[in-house]
C-alpha cells in the first residue's frame, strides 16, 4: 500500500515549474505503473494512465504544473506547505490514489487519469490531449475547490497581446510625435468601456484587465512602441465570438481616430462553462462528500477559468471541478493543504468512482 502523505511529500520534492515538467512526470509514470495503471505519454509530455476496459470511462484529470517560486517542502501543525500543495499536486495526488482501487470496487468501465502539462502558461497540454484519440462520459478536473465543495461553472477567458506603433523623436519635441504608451492607456479606457459590465455578482460580469504594459526605448525619447496584455473574464452566458466583434470595432476605430498601428493576438480564447446539477455525475459525487464527511456538499461558481470549460464542450459530458484544497491560497507564498483534507478527498474520490461507474451485474 502506498502511503498518501509520503507519496504527496514525494510530489512536492520535485519542482514542476510550467514548462520544466518532465522529471515530475517520469515520476508520475514510474509509480502510476507500481500502482496498476496502464501507462503512455503523449507529444505534449501529458501522462495517461488507464485501469479497467469497456465503458463508461470516467476521466479524472489535473495539471501538474505549477508557477514558479519556491515554498520549503515542511509538515506544520498539521499542514503540508510546499510549491503546488493547493495549485494542484493535491488533486493529482488524491484523484491517482484513489483511482488505483479500481480493481476491487468491482465496477463496470474505467478510468482515466490525464495530467496536463502548462496549465499555467499556454494551452499547450489540454489541446494535444483533447486533439488525441481520448473517450470519456464523464469526467472531473482537478482544482482546488476544498473537499466539501464541488464547482459546477466557471468564466470564459480572452487573453489579448497588443502591440501600438507609432512615430516617435526627442522629448524636446514632443509635440510632433505621438506618444504610443499615452495611446496605449487611451485603447485601453476605450477596450474598457466596449466590454465591461457590472451585473449582480462578480461572477455574471465581465471584467477586463490591464495586466501588463511596456514601452519606450530611454527616458528623453517620445516612445514609438508600447505592448499591453489585456485579460478579460466573461460569465458562460457571453459568447467568446461576440465579445471579439466588439474589441475588433474598438480597434478598427480607435486606429482611424488616432492614427496608429495596432496589432494583436488572441492568446487565449475559452469559452464559459456551467455543469447540469441534476447530472449523474454531480448527484455521485454529492452523495460522496455527504457520506465521508457527514454533511451536505455545497456548489460553488468560480470567478477564474478552468479546464473543466475545456473538457466538458469539447466532449460534450457532465464535467465538474474538484480538488482538496483552499483556493484562496493558490499562487501565494502560504501555499498549503491540511492533511486531514487530503486524505478525504482520496476517500471521496474513491467512493464517486464506485458511485459514477456503479456495480458489475453478478
């Protein structure tokens, strides 16, 4: 029997910052295979492991990357602290562990865990699974929602790179010259304006972000190219195509009215997602949560993107996310998961995989 805790210790040891992954995955593979699991690994560097023939085939899955920034690896009043404890070594931990019963939960089907690889900086890993030969009816991403919650929607994700060229010269003078980084504030009140909106929570707005910007070659230079990164989050109820309609005008006009060259890309475009509460899929897995901890599980929508938006359009199945952990912690310094947590989320898991797949015919 392996044992949770070392094994997650084990996990932590290893750096898996986004796109350095690779030790982290052998890894993987190396104790998947002790585990049980049938093993490949695709051109992305994603790692497969399948237990159990036939269908239903429930897709457990979670990424193993993680953003940089080192956290000692320590166990502290009963918490485990570590790079990725949350975001999301945890799920992958918990969802490997408890997919190994398989064999003796005497269930029909099988299960599939796929870790993604770049999660945190492209979606290098989710397409090439997606885009693999990949069959699934049901299926749960791993995300830190903590043990007792389980979310069922989360916001759509426009991620825009642009780039603002105009004729610069010497400050002295400056008014001759257009001032791209000046004009880069200006598209962006304007980019603003187009999108935004303020509805009842949060979660049904859209809200973009100015998340970076630079420019300028020295200080007494009228600056000639400015970038910006513009991040917006819509509800699942915008559509992702009518949003690019109204940046695009924002663009097209904003180029005439000032006379400058604006040149962008989408480098992220996921549409919002909403799971069916009264699917098989979410009904199993409550039913879990209420027998292992003894309480009513509660759902949750998430302000942040997943892969579960991903996953659940592209193959058109109940797909949820679920993964010990607070979210809250994602990302910072104080990044950690208490043990106990971890611990049941491999019990639930396990007793959703008996419940989702259900019992053989005698």
């Amino acid at each position: 029997m392996t044992d949770p805790i070392e094994y997650f210790l084990e996990m932590l040891e290893i750096p898996s910052v986004s796109g350095k992954e690779h030790r982290f995955s052998v890894f993987l593979m190396e104790s998947m295979k002790n585990l049980g699991y049938e093993i490949k690994q695709d051109d992305a560097g994603n790692v497969l492991g399948k237990i159990g023939e036939g269908r239903p085939i429930l897709l457990l899955s979670s990424h193993i990357d993680t953003v940089p920034g080192e956290i000692p690896v320590r166990e502290e009043n009963g918490r485990i602290y570590g790079r990725g404890a949350v975001d999301a070594k945890a799920s992958v931990a918990s969802m490997i562990l408890a997919g190994s019963f398989l064999p003796e939960l005497e269930v029909e089907g099988a299960l599939i865990f796929a870790d993604v690889v770049e999660e945190e900086s492209s979606l290098k890993g989710i397409q090439t699974l997606l885009e693999g030969n990949l069959e699934a009816d049901y299926a749960i991403f791993g995300e830190p929602t903590k043990s007792h919650r389980i979310c069922l929607a989360s916001k759509g994700r426009l991620l825009f790179k642009i780039n603002l060229k105009t004729k610069g010269g010497h400050v002295a003078c400056s008014w001759v010259y257009k001032n791209s980084i000046e004009l880069a504030y200006d598209l962006w009140k304007k980019f603003k304006e187009s999108v935004e909106t303020q509805e009842k929570t949060p979660f049904f707005s859209t809200i973009p972000n100015l998340t970076q910007i630079t420019g300028g070659a020295a200080p007494n230079v009228i600056p000639s190219e400015c970038q910006l990164f513009i991040d917006v989050r819509f509800p699942y109820m915008v559509k992702s195509t009518k949003l690019l309609g109204t940046i695009e005008k924002t663009f097209k006009e904003f180029k005439e009215m000032n006379g400058v060259q604006i040149s962008y890309d989408v480098l992220s475009q996921i549409e919002g997602f909403r799971a069916d509460k009264d699917s098989t899929l979410v009904k199993e897995l409550a039913k879990a949560i209420s027998d292992i901890k003894n309480t009513e599980p509660r759902y949750i929508r998430k302000t942040g993107t997943c892969f579960m938006n991903i996953i659940g359009r592209w193959f058109n199945i109940p797909t949820v996310s679920y993964g010990p952990g607070d979210p809250a912690l994602e990302h910072t310094d104080e990044e950690h998961i208490e043990k106990q947590e971890l611990l049941e989320s491999i019990d639930i898991l396990k007793k959703a995989i008996k419940n989702i797949l259900g019992q053989k015919n005698s």
